[in-house]
C-alpha cells in the first residue's frame, strides 16, 4: 500500500506540472484524461473489485452536472455546489443500489442501463429548474483569462482524480475490499460464510456515484452550458468500462492506464480517420481487448524478469 500511495504522489505532483509544460489544447486534452479517470476508477468500485456491470455511470455524471448547475442558479457557490453535487449522487446511488443491487448478471446490467434514460426524460420535464431541453447556462467563474480558467478547472479535476484514487487504494486494503473481491468470485459463498454481500455491494455503488458526480459538476462549470443529451450520453458509461478493460480489471492503476490510451487512440482516431471515426475506434479497442483480456498492465508481467520472479 505505502508503495502505491509513493507512486500516486509523485505520478501526481508530474501531472501537477503539466499546465506549465503544454499550450491550451494540450491542457484541455489533459483535463478531459483526468475526467476518463475518474470515470473509470469510479466504475471499478462495483464493476472491477465486485464483479457487477454496472451502467450508471452516465446518470451519475449527469445528475452531479445538473445538481451543481442548478445548485449555482440559485447562487450557491461553486465550490459548495460541487460538493452538493457529489452529496446528492451518494444518496442517489445508495438508494438505487438498494433496489437494483439484488439482481445479478445481465438483469443488473439493463436495470442499471435505463436509470440514466430515466433521468434524462425528468430533466427534461423539470423546464422551470433545468432549462428542459434547452439546456442550462452556468455562471463564468471570475479569473484574469481564458488560460487561468482553463489551469483553474485542470486542477480541480486533478484534485477530484486524486480523491478518487485515494479511495480506490483504501478500499483495495480494507476489509471492504476483501469482501468485495470475495463478492466477485462467488458472491453465494460468500454469502454462506456470512459477508453482508447486499451491504457490501451498496457501499461500492456509493463509491462508484460520489466521484463521479463530482466530475460532473466540475465538467459543467468547465464548460458553461449543458444539455440532457450531453451529460445524460450512455457513452460516459461505454466508454468507463472500456478504459477499465484496457488497463487491467480490479487493479489500481489500470484506469488510470485505460484512460490515458483511449484518450490518445479517441484523439488520433479522430484526426486520421473523421467520417468514419467511431468505427476504427470500436475496432482498435475490440483487438486490444481481445489479445490483452486482462489489460495493458498484464503485460508487465510478460516481461522476462517478471516471468524470472
């Protein structure tokens, strides 16, 4: 553990540096990086460490968006809107893993899919609160320029990275993370030798909703505007689980890894390929899953004085 915790410090002190190095394209890209990781550290919670396929992430990221967003509409600050945001997709999450959570395999999987759909279509109705589908502008936060913003929400994306991964290394070395890979072997077992798997399970959904409705909100700060099809886009939810897939399933720096390389491969997709842009993606990724099933980490110990040891 205190090992990972080093590596995390000082991965996270380089990227610190990163606004410094690079013009604002380059800060953007990095800021959206960190955003992917959240997403993907956060899935890996339930879907990683428990084994569960979970697709909520996208209500979970348009709920904080608009919580936050409403939240300053009515003058909160920015700050304490976000919190708010993460609050309130904690409570969400905890007692919709009450209620879905009991289903197992691919019925999980559909329930957790419509939630955001659901969502989608209350934001849409809520015209007098949310803009309806119009959207929702947000106030520009007040800095010097264009470049300061753009540093400012860097780091306040950074930041909500580093939560997250601080709860992600917690957990994995906690009794809660035993019971949840416990969980994801055979939860019936499990269940026999008395681990509250329903308890156990609920907790994870929470910890996979909290960080990611952070996320959400600081995007929507970010961006200054946003709409149901934008922060409600079942891709937010797609795309979490491929970057976990790409990095290496359950472990601690996988997401980090899978958001870093769908990021470049989305990125470089995109230039080289833009009509048809989707489909090239699909299929890189569907090859890298493919001869790599348990993540681009795997391939360290392909190497010859990993085998050796």
């Amino acid at each position: 553990m205190r090992k990972d915790a080093l590596i995390a410090v000082a991965l996270c002190a380089l990227v610190g540096l990163f606004p410094y190095a690079v013009e604002a394209y380059w800060l953007r890209l990095g800021t959206t990086m960190l955003m992917y990781g959240v997403l993907a550290m956060s899935w890996n919670f339930i879907g990683g460490m428990a084994g569960y396929p979970s697709f909520a992430v996208a209500a979970f990221f348009g709920l904080g968006a608009y919580t936050g967003a409403v939240a300053q509409k009515f003058g909160v600050p920015m700050g304490l809107a976000w919190g708010l945001a993460g609050l309130c997709a904690l409570v969400f999450a905890g007692l919709l893993g009450m209620a879905l959570l009991r289903l197992r395999g691919h019925y999980f999987a559909i329930a957790s899919l419509v939630v955001a759909e659901v969502l989608r279509e209350l934001v849409n109705s809520a015209t007098d609160l949310t803009g309806g589908g119009m959207g929702l502008n947000l106030p520009v936060p007040a800095a010097s320029s264009i470049d300061a913003q753009a540093t400012f929400f860097f780091y306040a994306m950074l930041g909500v990275a580093a939560a997250t991964f601080a709860a992600s290394l917690l957990t994995a070395n906690s009794k809660l993370g035993f019971g949840l890979r416990c969980i994801q072997q055979n939860e019936s077992a499990a269940d026999m030798l008395g681990v509250n798997t329903t308890w156990y399970k609920v907790c994870a959904f929470m910890l996979s909703g909290v960080f990611v409705g952070v996320a959400g909100a600081v995007y929507a700060s970010w961006v200054n505007y946003i709409e149901p099809p934008d922060v409600f886009d079942v891709l937010y939810s797609v795309k979490a689980i491929v970057m976990v897939l790409l990095g290496g399933v359950g472990s601690l720096f996988g997401p980090l890894l899978g958001a870093a390389v769908f990021l470049s491969l989305e990125e470089l997709v995109w230039r080289k390929f833009l009509d048809v842009h989707t489909g090239v993606l699909g299929l890189l990724i569907v090859l890298l899953v493919m001869f790599l099933p348990k993540g681009l980490l795997s391939l360290s110990q392909r190497l010859p004085w990993a085998r050796k040891r």
